[in-house]
C-alpha cells in the first residue's frame, strides 16, 4: 500500500495526500539535521499537569490548567498529566492484555487477522509489516522496526455515551472495521478493551474541553464534533534486545522498536509500561529520553491538531528504541474528530498578521492516506 493505487481522488483527499507528503518532506528535514546542532542547546522539559482541579465545577479552576496545557502545546509539545481519574487497575489490565495476546499467542492464530485484511489497519501487525516512517521503505540502511501491535479503532460498542449512530470510517464508509481475536484465543480480550477504551475515550472528550479553553475558545467548542469520534488504539510489544545499545548521537542504532515519526490525529494519550524507550527530537534535533512518571499517560500533540491551530501547537517528533533487557509494552491511543467533519483553520488561531497556511481537510481522508503509507505493497 505504500504507493497508492491508481484511483480518482476528491479535492478534500488530494489535499489530505499533498499534506501526507509535506509531512514527509518536513521529517525528512528534521532527521538530516540529527545531532548536528548541539552548540547552544534550547531547554527541553516535558512538563507534569496535575489535571486534577480540571473536573471542579469552578470555570476558573479549569481555566487554570488550561494555561498549563497552552504552554506545554507551544513548546514541547508533550506534557504528562496525572489526576486523571483513569484507575491503575484499568491500566495495569490492558498492559497484562497486551503481554497475553502479543507475546503469548502462537503467531499462527494471529496471522488469522492479520492487518493485511483490512482497508484500515486494523487486527494483527507484525514488527515487519509496516514503518511508522514511509520513508524507511525506501532508505537503504533502516533498521527494522521490532515492535509489534493489534489496532482496532472506534465502534459505539466500545463508547459509553453510545455515541449518536453516525461512526463514520476513515474513507467515509458506514462500516464497523475493527477485527478481533477469538474469544477462545485470549479470553475477556473484547471486555477489557471495551473498560480501557471506555476510559480513555472519556478522558480524551475531557481534554479537549480543556484544549478549546487552552484555544480561547468556548469551553463546548469541539462537543459537536466527538459525538463519533475517531479512536484508533494499539497495543504494541517491543521485545527485549539481545544486544542492547545506549543511545549515541553519532551512532545510527542497528535496532529500533518505532521509527521516528510525529502523531497524525488530534492529540495521542499514552500508557506505557514501567520500561522506558519513549525519545523526543528537541528543537536542537536531540533525541531526549522521555521522563517516566508514575501513574501518568502522556500527552502529545499530533499533526491534525497542529495544523488546525495554524501551527500554533507542537507536533512533536518521536520514536521508541528498547535500550533495556526488559521487554516493553504501551498503549497509545490517537484522538481524532469525527472522521466525517469537515475543518478549517481555528478562529482563534488567524489574523490579519497570520493568515491560515492550510486549506481546508476531511479528518479521516488525512489520516487515512498517513496510515496507508506506512504499509508494506503487497
Ligand atoms: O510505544 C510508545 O511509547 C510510543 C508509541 C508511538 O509513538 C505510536 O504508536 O505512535
Ligand atoms: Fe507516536
């Protein structure tokens, strides 16, 4: 799927393939730049948000972190929230879940769905099947990519509002795509998804309340928009490696679990095992190991959002490289918005001084032609 096939395309999904490919152009940029840039070197935190006092009734106190999270969108990026109210329980569950179903059934049994049978991703990947960054397809010296994953996204099954029976796919199709293993396979696999994603999906609308307050805009602007929201969630597997490997600028590693790539969506939450691996690119093109913080998911910025801020908010390169002799598992989940809504550069974000750099986009077209590129063409 790498190369697309040969098809007509709308004017919303040449747009969505023309900003696939700038947002190559722009990683490509950046990694020619690594390491070279160390002189001077601007400081690079990923700040910690206690969200706690965002669920008080008092506008004021939501209003409170909202700055905090304006700040941390403008400059890393990335930020780790804590007093999220999602139970260590629900997390520690979904870790177990990945363990159970990545590396403890038969390869055999996984291939049954594999992502290859789906339009969307979704079901079984394996390490070899795609890169995170398309152009590692074509680079002559790309490591392999080690991790391993299951990707299902969005179904009203999975929400607990019930969503409002638009789901639309990301071509527009009025289909359910997800695929899953048998329940004989690994047992309460759909129910412990269904708690996680429950969760995190509540928890994603609550950020976004907060991310339009961080915007000036109403704190409901968005709600219209994540009635029947995209979600594609994963859970990945990075192997402990044999021969692990510090991380050296001046070195190209031979293993890498995920190639480095920005987000594509909104805004992704993370859950990560206790193992790090997890590695920013600062604005000097330093890979910078992400912090672990107790009990926290990270938040990143992901390019959708950064372009319907005009560029105001940070999507930030990242990629993951197992350096322990601990196996690594996490559970990213990348929020979108309705993949059938329509949107324009924020009015907050434009002015005379700075107009709108991006023509309109199709949310699910966007990030469908991003996810297609990273598959192997079969
Ligand atoms: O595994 C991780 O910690 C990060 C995964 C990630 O960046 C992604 O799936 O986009
Ligand atoms: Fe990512």
């Amino acid at each position: 799927m790498a190369t697309a096939a040969v098809m007509s395309y709308s004017s919303t999904q040449t747009e969505a393939r023309q900003a696939s490919q700038a947002s190559q152009v722009y990683l490509n940029s950046r990694l020619a730049n690594g390491g070279l840039n160390r002189s001077n070197p601007t400081p690079f935190t990923v700040p910690e948000i206690n969200i706690a006092a965002s669920f008080s009734s008092s506008l004021e106190d939501r209003k409170g972190i909202a700055v905090q999270i304006h700040e941390a969108c403008t400059t890393s990026g990335f930020f780790h929230i804590t007093g999220h109210g999602v139970s260590e329980e629900i997390r520690q569950a979904i870790l177990a879940l990945a363990k159970r179903y990545l590396k403890d059934v038969p390869r055999s049994k996984k291939e049954a769905i594999h992502v290859r049978n789906s339009k969307y991703l979704r079901g079984y990947e394996p390490a070899d099947y795609t890169y995170v960054n398309p152009g590692d397809w074509e680079a002559e010296d790309a490591a392999p990519e080690t991790k391993e994953g299951f990707n299902w996204g969005y179904e009203a099954g999975l929400d607990p509002t019930g969503g409002d029976g638009q789901y639309r796919e990301l071509d527009g199709e009025d289909v359910n795509g997800n695929l899953w293993p048998s329940e004989e396979d690994v047992p309460g696999f759909y129910e412990i998804i269904k708690a996680y994603y429950g969760e995190v999906l509540g928890l994603a609308r609550h950020l976004f309340r907060l991310f339009a307050l961080s915007l000036d805009l109403p704190e409901e602007y968005f709600d219209p928009m994540m009635t029947h929201p995209g979600g594609i969630a994963r859970l990945l597997y990075y192997p402990a490696p044999s021969n692990p490997q510090p991380l050296d600028p001046k070195q190209k590693d031979k293993e890498i679990g995920l190639g480095a790539h920005s987000d594509y969506e909104c805004f992704t939450i993370l859950l990560c095992s206790t193992a790090p691996g997890l590695e920013i690119l600062s604005p000097d093109d330093q890979w910078i190991p992400a912090p672990a913080v107790k009990g926290s998911f990270i938040i990143n910025v992901a390019d959708f959002l950064m372009r319907w801020t005009n560029g105001v908010y940070k999507s930030t390169v990242h990629r993951v490289v197992n350096r322990t002799r601990d196996e690594r598992y996490s559970v990213p989940f990348f929020f979108s918005i309705n993949y059938d809504q329509m949107v324009e550069t924020l009015p907050s974000c434009v002015s005379a001084d700075n107009p709108s750099k991006y023509p309109p986009i199709k949310a699910g077209e966007y990030v469908l032609e991003r996810l297609r590129a990273t598959a192997r063409d079969e």
